[in-house]
C-alpha cells in the first residue's frame, strides 16, 4: 500500500504536513513531500491521529441491557446479579455476533486498539472460547487484548482459581482481579497474589479492577503496587477504576502515591460509567466517584480513558466513542485548561498505547501506517463540535470512513 497523505495536521501542530506511506508503513514526513506516483490522498488541513485505543471495556456484556430486566438501581452490584443471570443464556454465536456489532461501532469511531476483559466465573468459559476466535476473525483490522476477569472473584467463586489457569491455558493476553468483590480483606490480599504469579508464570500482562467501590478503606491497589514494584513489572501492570482513591484521605494518598511512582504501574479511569455507577448510597454532598486522575497525571503517571460498558447492565447507553469519553471525563476531573483539553487525545492514544504495552505505534518513519484523520483542524474542535473520523487507515488500507456532517441553520 502506497499513499501520499497531503496536508495534514499530525497531533495539533500548527502547521500541515505530509506523509508518506510505502508498502504499508509510514517512510516519510514533512512539508510538500515529492510525487512518487502513490495514490494521494488529500488531508485538508484535518487532525491526523494515531488510531485510538479503547483500554477498557467489557465486549462479552456489550449490547445486552434489558436482558433479562433492567438495572434499576443503577448500581454496581445490581449490575453484577443482572449479568448474572443473562449469563445463564450466553451461547458461542450470541457473544460473537454482539461482539462483532460492537467492534464495527468502535471502528466507526477510529478505534483499532481494544482491550477487553471477559468474564471467566463461568464453568464453561463460553464467552471467553468466542472472543479468542474474535480476536483472530478481527487481526487485521482491530488488535484484540483479552483480560481474563474474574467478574465473581477468585478466591470468592467455586474453582475461581481453576477458572483463571484455564484461560491462561486457553490464550488470554492479560490476568485481571477483582479484590473489592472478595468476601474478606484476605481474600483480597491472596486473590491479587494468585493473579500476579499466574501472570508472572505464563509471561501475561495484568490488568486488575481495583477498588471500584465508595469505600475508603478498599486498598487493593497498595498490595497490587506493592507486589508490581518488588517483581518490577510496573509496565505490565495496570489498575482499573481505582475509585476508592477519590475518597482516601489525602495523608493516605499522599503516601500512596511514593508507592505508585516507585511501581511505575498503569491507570485506566472510566468516567462516564463510573459517574453513573458510584456514590450511590451518598445523599449530598454526593461524590464523583472518579479516581483521581490530574494528580496522578501530574505525579507522572500513566493514565488512560476507557468506555467500560456499551449498552450493558452497567450502562444502558453508550456507543462506544471515546471523544464523549474523554469530554465527560475532562469535565468530572476539572482538567479543563486549554492545553489540557487539547492533550486529552493522548487519554486515548498515546496513554493507552503504554498501558496496553503496544509497540509499533504512532505517526513515526518505520511504524506500521495506522492513523484516523478527524473532520477538524485540533482535537480541540474535535471535542467541541463532536466531529466525525473521516478516514481510519490500518497498514495503509481504509478500514472505516465518514463523510463529514452537513448542517443547515434557517434563519
Ligand atoms: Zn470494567
């Protein structure tokens, strides 16, 4: 695949550049690049970004809210018992088909970077057989990372250890856990060494649910930092939600935070489904329930933005774009400044290329030539006016298009 991709604007620069691509990787880039009879493809001045990275979601619950009855409490746990039961209907075609919808939805959306986590507290590993064919059907159009997540713990479910090594046996790319959801403190503390070793052992990236609940003494994540610090896999090691740290007191996190600098492990925040699903049992004041995002930022930690949920118990909206992720979770962090607003691409870019350990990645001579072009000049305006991706390459091949919006005022 050979294209010349004229003027555009990689990243917010001010100016416009050119970019060459040869046999499906960028070899070249700059102003008014010469004519080596590849197909052009004219920029017009618009955004070009590396693809985005959807870094947490949950594709095997994707699109099944209202089976078989709604969260009406809107509650984590709720959630958790709806998913239950739904889970008792789950066949091979039913998780491909849905998952497949929603792929081709975040696709729309210039994502081809998708880290999902898949229940595995279920004898059969139903879901987990069908996204693993997922992820080869896909390969070359959407990267697939599977988590293997414990929805109804480790230690807290019948053979929750036994389930966990399947997966490992089966092919996952990443071990999760759950120690909020574990019936005890120690259940906690012995699940997450479970995960670590099971990890360690089969050379697997782990990526925990931790500590997504209101509650200020869940402190899972000190024993998850702790235990990526001494076996010095930071890079490798990413803890989701993290909510209970908007509610530590500050010496706590204060001292914490050392913990998490020396670890050097990942964050994933989910705004949007975590505004919605915690401080559900606060009157007023009423809490964001939204880890603590601009300080760990400004510690230097990685974070990155996921979605979490499209249209499942835990969401019943949703489409799975990550631009109105990361507006909402702009606007619940307070990181409203403008250079903040126009680095927050890197939520779901660059921030989410290191959390999921990807190489090969970004606009660079060599790299493979994966980009999505927005109909906006900045990721600014992009936010502002919700603008479409236009185009999104892969290895220089145009896996999803939009055409820009039209809109008519009448006075
Ligand atoms: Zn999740």
């Amino acid at each position: 695949m050979n294209l010349l991709v004229r003027n555009v604007r990689i990243e917010n620069a001010a100016d416009t550049t050119d970019i060459r691509i040869t046999d499906g990787r960028f070899s070249e880039i700059g102003p008014f690049l010469e004519h080596h009879g590849e197909e052009i493809i004219d920029g017009a001045g618009r955004l070009c970004l590396p693809p985005l990275i959807e870094s947490h979601v949950h594709l095997d619950t994707a699109l099944t809210a209202g089976e078989p009855r709604w969260n009406e409490s809107g509650t984590l746990f709720e959630g958790i018992e709806v998913w239950s039961d739904r889970k008792k209907f789950l066949t091979h075609d039913d998780v491909k088909d849905r998952v497949r919808r929603a792929v081709r939805q975040q696709a729309r959306f210039g994502i081809q970077y998708v880290r999902t986590h898949v229940d595995v507290t279920d004898p059969d590993l139903t879901a987990l057989h069908a996204l693993l064919e997922m992820r080869e059907e896909l390969a070359d159009h959407i990267t697939l990372q599977i988590v293997a997540f414990p929805q109804e713990g480790i230690d807290s479910f019948p053979d929750g250890r036994g389930l966990m090594r399947r997966a490992a046996d089966l092919g996952v790319d990443a071990i999760g856990a759950i120690p909020h959801f574990e019936f005890t403190r120690e259940y906690s503390v012995s699940s997450l060494d479970f995960a670590v070793d099971l990890a360690d052992e089969f050379g697997l990236l782990v990526d925990v649910h931790c500590d997504e609940i209101d509650d200020e003494a869940s402190r899972g994540l000190e024993t998850l930092a702790t235990r990526a610090y001494e076996r010095g896999m930071g890079s490798r090691v990413t803890a989701s939600h993290t909510t209970a740290m908007h509610s530590y007191n500050n010496a706590y996190f204060l001292r914490l935070l050392r913990l998490l600098q020396l670890s050097g492990i990942n964050f994933v925040s989910n705004p949007m489904v975590n505004t919605h699903l915690q401080a559900r049992t606060d009157t007023y004041p009423k809490r964001r329930g939204v880890t603590r995002v601009k300080e760990l930022t400004e510690a230097g930690l990685n974070v990155s933005f996921g979605q979490d949920d499209i249209v499942d118990p835990w969401n019943p909206l949703g489409t799975g774009n990550l631009r109105d992720v990361v507006l909402n979770g702009l606007y619940v962090t307070q990181m409203m400044g403008h250079q903040q607003i126009l680095d927050s691409h890197r939520f779901v870019t660059h921030n989410a290329a290191r959390t999921l350990c990807l190489d090969d990645y970004g606009i660079e001579p060599g790299n493979s030539a994966d980009f999505v072009l927005f109909d906006a000049p900045t990721w600014y305006e992009a936010l502002s006016f919700n603008a479409p991706v236009v185009a999104s390459y892969r290895g220089g091949r145009l896996i999803a298009s939009a055409t820009p919006l039209e809109h008519d005022v009448h006075f």
